[in-house]
C-alpha cells in the first residue's frame, strides 16, 4: 500500500519531470538553418512539411539517419490520417505522434524515468 508521504514523493518527481519539459529548448528536426542549426519549434506561418520537433539535448544526440528517419515516419503517419497540405481537412486538428526512435535502434523516447 502506498503512503501518503510515499505519494507526494512520486508527485514532486513528476512535477519536476513536467517542469524539465516545458523549459526544454525544443527544434524541429524536419528543418535546418543556413548555419546546420535546427530552427525552433513551431511554425513560421509557412507550412511546407510538417513539423518534428524534439528537446535540442535529444536532437545534438541523434545521427542525420535517425533525424530523416523519424521526419519521414511522421510525414507518413499525418498522410496516411488525411492530413496532407495546406487546404486538407487536417489542419487545425490535434497533430500525429510518433516515436523518436524505430523499435528496432533499441532507444527508446521521452524524457521520464518510465520511459
């Protein structure tokens, strides 16, 4: 049985965790700056390609392979919910979630202690 002191143990872990997140300095990965940087994340009003968009941390750790590999994965699932270009039905809607990494690097996503 869990305690309560046992609880507010676990809940400041997570808080910590959630607050890690939000002040992550967070790129897409699906783009590149004339200097090799990846811009921010987020969209600059023109929205060619979608965005995959991962801590700098996790993006400096990843090889080009990885980086294509994960943006063409997401290209793929948004196409195949129908959610291609400017004019589709999609825009607007929640965006499509992938993994980072394939289930076959052996590397897994996220950023908690349970991932």
């Amino acid at each position: 049985m869990i305690t309560f002191k046992d609880f507010l143990e676990i809940d400041d872990e997570l808080s910590e965790d959630l607050r890690n997140w939000f002040k992550s300095d967070w790129v897409n990965i699906a783009k590149k700056n004339p200097d090799g940087s990846h811009p921010p994340c987020g969209t600059s009003g023109d929205k060619r390609g979608y965005a995959k968009c991962v801590p700098k941390a996790v993006a400096n750790r990843m090889t080009d392979k990885e980086k294509e590999s994960a943006v063409r994965r997401k290209r793929e699932a948004q196409n195949k919910a129908e959610r291609g270009g400017k004019d589709s039905a999609g825009q607007g809607k929640k965006p499509i979630s992938v993994s980072t990494y394939t289930k076959r690097s052996g590397k897994k996503s996220g950023t908690g202690k349970g991932s």
